[in-house]
C-alpha cells in the first residue's frame, strides 16, 4: 500500500526545532444542503533542514512516528502561496524569514543566528 502524500501550507515555522506546522484545506459537500464548505487539519512535518517558512505550500509524505504527533516527513516545497510558478525573488525569501523570526522568542532567535555561523 502506498504511503500517504498531503499538499498543504506552513503555518506555523521556526518555534520547534526541525518542525512545521503544515495545514491542510479539504473542500467537502454537505449530503443533504448540497453546499460546498472547507475544513482544515493541521500536521507537523519534520523538516530536517529547518528552511521552511510561513507561507510556502509544500508535499509531505507519511513516515514511521517521530514523535508524539509528528508523523509526516517533507517530501518536497512548491513554493509560496501567491507564485503562479512556484518560483520566487530572493527579496521575498529574506522578508519571509525575517517575519518569522520576528514571531519567534528572543533565545530561539539567537540560537538560530549561532546555527548560521
């Protein structure tokens, strides 16, 4: 049986060590009303290299448990929300991760520019 593979977007980036939080939109159709309404189902995706940031919709396939409630793997990023192409500027990117940095906690901060060095 193949494992399972969900597209989705970041949610949620840089406050856990190697995680994401990846959210997942699902369009279903009420039985009876026949209307079209939208769910959404959040997942933490290990992301190894930590180089994800809000905003970036990505692939995620299932893997063995990793943690408590980790239990996808990042197979692969599409890009940001709003690029036709999934290719964006360097510009974008830079301001992307200073948002998410700015959101993040000042000891978290300074342990991700020690990882840069």
């Amino acid at each position: 049986m193949p494992s399972t593979i969900i597209t989705g977007l970041v949610t949620k980036a840089g406050l856990m060590a190697k995680t994401v939080t990846m959210t997942v939109e699902k369009v279903k159709m009420h039985p009876k009303l026949l209307k079209t309404y939208v769910r959404h189902k959040k997942y933490l995706v290990h992301d190894p290299e930590n180089k994800l940031s809000v905003g970036e919709r990505i692939r995620a396939q299932a893997c063995r448990p990793l943690s408590a409630r980790k239990r996808f793997v990042l197979l692969e990023s599409l890009g940001f929300r709003g690029d036709a192409q999934g290719s964006h500027s360097a510009e974008a990117e830079e301001l992307r991760r200073l948002k998410t940095e700015a959101s993040m906690p000042a000891a978290e901060r300074e342990r991700a520019r020690i990882e840069q060095l």
